[in-house]
C-alpha cells in the first residue's frame, strides 16, 4: 500500500467506494443532521411539562428507571423523529422556552489566522495522514489475532502489572511535585513542582542529574520531546514546562536555563504538551484559552478559545491530528488541528476536568474529573463509553501505557536466552510472537493517580481495576507509566516522589 499524504489524499477517487458505501455514508449524515436540529430544538425544562409533551404526542410519560434528564433527551428525539419524517428543516420550539433561549444564541465567529498558521496546518496533515494509514493497519493486523492468543497476552500483561510494588520513595523538592514524566528511553524523570524548579533524576536510582530554573511560580506541567534522549542532540529542545508566572519554558538537557521563554498567556500556565513531530508545543491556561507555539520559532501559532472557564488540561493524539483540551467548566473539548474545527465535545462530568489522555489505539479518550470518575469516550461513536468510578477524591491524573516500538533487549536474532542448546528436533522460537505481543501491549492499561493518596491501574478494555498502590498518604498530583513497562511513577502532595516496578524488583 502506498504512503498516505496530502496531496494523494487529494486526488484519491475511492473515497466514496462503492454505491453501498455512499448509501451508508448518506445515512450517517442523515443522523447527524438530525442530531444537529434536535440540539436547536428548544424543549422544556420543568419535569411536568416534559411529561405534557409526551402525553400529547401520544407517548409513555415515563419508563422504567428513566431520570427526568433521560426524560427531556426522549422527548429532544422524538420530536427530532417526527420533524424530520415531516421533512420540516425548521424545528418546533416550545413557546413559553423560545424567547429565554433566543437570547443565549451565541453567533458563530472566526478569527482571522496567520500564514505561518495556515503552513502548520498543513504540515500537520502531511505528518498525521501516514502515521494514522501506519496505525490502522496495525489494528487490522491485531483484529486478525486468533483470540485464544489475545488471552495469553492479556494473561501475561495482566500478571505482570498486578505485581506492581513500590521500589522506593524519594523527596523530590521543597513544595509539592506537581507532575512526573518519563523520558522516552525511560531512563529519567522529570519532575515538575510548585517551588518553580523543574527536576532531572536518573532512573531507577532516584539520584538528581540536573536542575533547572527558569521560572518564579508554581510549575504546573512539563514534557518531553518524542526523540529526547533518543535521537535529539542534548543541546537542542528537550523539555517544555508551564508555571504559573505566565511563561511556557523550552529546555536543553545540558543546561540549567531556558533555551527560549514564550510569553502570551495572561493567567496561569497548567499543563503542557508536545506535538508527536516535536515541532509544536500546547499550552492549557487560567486565561480560559490554549495555545499551540511552534517550537522552532518560539512564537504563538493559535490562540484557541471554547471553554468557558480555565483550561486546564491538554493532550495530543499520537497521530497529531487531533488535540484534547479539558477545562475547569467540567467539559472537553477534541479539536482537529488541520482544520481548527470541534471534532468533539465531552460532555458529562460534574465537575473540573484535571486530566486527558488519548489511547494509543487513536479513537479512545480518558478523562479524570473533580466528580472521582474517569471517563472513557469513543471518539467514533462520539459519545461516553464507559464511566469509572474511579478515587475516593479528585482524579488527578490519567495516563495510558504507550509502548516503545521493540521490546526491551529485543533481538530478532537470538532464538531462545542461550541458556539451552536446541535440539535437532525442536524448532527456535518465533521472533515475531515477542514483537506481536508487545505491540498488542501498548495501550492495554493506564494508570491513574487521585486525591486520596492511591495510584490505580487498570485495564483499557473491560476497565477493571487492575492494581491499587497506596502512596505516602497524601493527594497524588500525577502518575506516569514508563514507555519500557518497567517503571510506575507518582507525584505527591507532601513533596515525594514514588516508583513502583513489578514485584518492587
């Protein structure tokens, strides 16, 4: 199959497919044009009335364990259904309810971007469109995997993360450690705090490399670079941070000073995020906005407002086409970076949303709350596909296992451990079964971290609870899980820093 690009993109005739395709398409668009009218349709909101409705239009009033919430959506559907059998392009609107709701109509807006936006944008699609043809690939490589063989492999995983034990703690700096994250060869931490430092620690030893200063506020989120330590030079962008003095932080690992401030924000920087090609950076603010920065310039690209009160979180999708900011309004919201559009609205927390986390499979979200759950969302049937009741107090962190691309100590070559000779008869081991399993792995559990001092593991298909880490007692700010599998982190309240292994070995 060839590379997936832009222009190809373009010029690919097949798109529709067959006539079966196109009927299939028209009627997914039917639906969601009758999605988008219904949620036109002004309806109202007392529970007596809600059931008048129903009763006049011939309707049960209420069925079994249906919440008057439950009840307004039933009666948003059925008069969608029947406007739309009508061919009415206009929807009914409840008298008493119109003029309040006319009021709060908010007029669609743009804003006018730059030229160096609009080239982003494109070079973004020209980045995602491969990586996305790569991943689903993959995933119809893994549908064709007999299924007595994805037992074995979630046997195998699952033991493995129920022996997580605790290998140690450390005190990470004089306030409390507000995020960890694990480099991408997993052989350091970075940790942020409040006391404005952001530390380097070497892996599993705990012991401090290098510390660096450059903001005069609470640091709220650091990341790394995809290829730091990997491929990128030292000297180059390695680390990005966010305080609360405003400012967003580009760092080398080889000095303990920034290599470029970016100012913009007029609140508090919380978490930060870097884009999968590493030549973009997001930042989520109090100012009620996030930002994309391109790194090489260290100049501000976008300034993305939709959510009403401060942004806290932000993520990217491992294609990088997609990013998920989520706010203190209790709503996420997934924007299509090549085009600037909502791709979708998360809609069902109660409360704050502290963190986001893409899967690695693309399609998936996760999304710790202030209400104590986590919620999982689909992002092809955009809608909420699982609730986790998840900590006793806020879910502060969520993070997915993202494997690295072969196995640790990985060799093609080597048949067994070389341990045993072979036998004329007996056959080498399958090379491939090692690197089929461990790219199955990568997104088959998360991690989360809570107020009420417990990191948590789960699994990311039945969403069961997988292992229960207590910490030192006191709120866990944030969680990672180390791209070798090997490592758990947490970061505490009290300044602590914890690391959890399997079998604490």
């Amino acid at each position: 199959m060839s590379e997936l690009t832009f222009d190809t993109l373009i010029d690919d005739g097949n798109y529709q497919g067959s006539e079966r395709a196109r009927l299939e398409n028209q009627v997914i668009l039917d639906e969601l044009e009758r999605k988008k009218k219904a949620r036109n349709l002004a309806v109202p909101t007392d529970d007596n009335k809600v059931k008048a409705r129903l009763r006049e239009m011939g309707e049960p009033i209420t069925l079994f364990g249906e919440r008057p919430p439950d009840r307004r959506d039933r009666l948003i559907y059925v008069l969608s259904q029947i406007n739309a059998a009508r061919g009415d392009d206009a929807m009914q609107v409840d008298e008493e309810t119109s003029e309040s709701e006319s009021e709060d109509e908010v007029e669609e807006f743009y804003t006018p971007g730059s030229l160096e936006l609009l080239e982003a944008r494109r070079s973004l699609a020209e980045y995602s469109l491969p990586r996305a043809q790569k991943r689903i690939a993959q995933q119809r490589i893994d549908s064709k995997m007999p299924l007595g063989r994805i037992i074995d492999i979630r046997k195998k995983v699952f033991a493995e993360v129920k022996s997580f034990a605790n290998l140690g703690s450390q005190i990470g700096d004089e306030r409390p450690i507000s995020l960890v994250r694990f480099s991408p060869n997993s052989k350091y931490l970075a940790t942020a705090s409040w006391a404005g430092n952001v530390k380097l620690w070497n892996m599993p030893d705990c012991t401090p490399v290098r510390t660096y200063r450059g903001h005069t506020d609470r640091v709220g989120g650091v990341a790394w670079h995809p290829q730091a330590t990997l491929s990128q030079s030292e000297d180059a962008v390695n680390m990005v941070s966010g305080a609360a003095d405003q400012t967003v932080n580009l760092w080398s690992l080889n000095s303990e000073t920034p290599i470029a401030t970016m100012k913009g924000h007029a609140d508090r920087v919380a978490r930060v995020a870097f884009h999968p090609s590493g030549n973009y950076v997001a930042s989520a603010s109090f100012d009620t906005t996030w930002r994309l920065w391109d790194v090489a310039t260290a100049k501000e690209l976008l300034l993305q407002e939709g959510h009403s009160k401060e942004v806290f979180s932000v993520e990217f999708q491992n294609d990088g086409a997609l990013c998920a900011s989520g706010g203190l309004d209790a709503i996420g919201r997934v924007w299509d970076l090549r085009t600037g559009r909502t791709a979708m609205v998360l809609d069902g927390h109660v409360q704050a949303i502290f963190s986001i986390a893409f899967s690695p499979n693309g399609y998936q979200i996760a999304t710790g709350s202030g209400d104590d759950t986590i919620r999982i969302w689909d992002m092809r049937s955009l809608k909420a596909l699982y609730t986790i009741p998840a900590h006793l107090s806020n879910v502060s962190d969520v993070r997915f296992f993202y494997a690295d691309e072969l196995p640790p100590n990985y060799s093609p070559d080597v048949a067994m451990n070389g341990t045993e000779e072979l036998s004329p008869d007996t056959k080498p081991s399958d090379p491939v079964k090692p690197l089929e399993e461990w790219k199955y792995r990568s997104g088959l559990y998360f991690a989360s971290g809570g107020y009420d001092g417990l990191v948590k593991l789960w699994s990311a298909d039945d969403w069961q609870c997988l292992r229960t880490l207590p910490t030192d007692g006191s709120k866990v700010m944030s969680v990672d899980l180390s791209h070798d599998g090997k490592m758990l982190a947490s970061g505490t309240y009290t300044r602590n820093f914890q690391i959890f292994t399997p079998d604490g070995s």
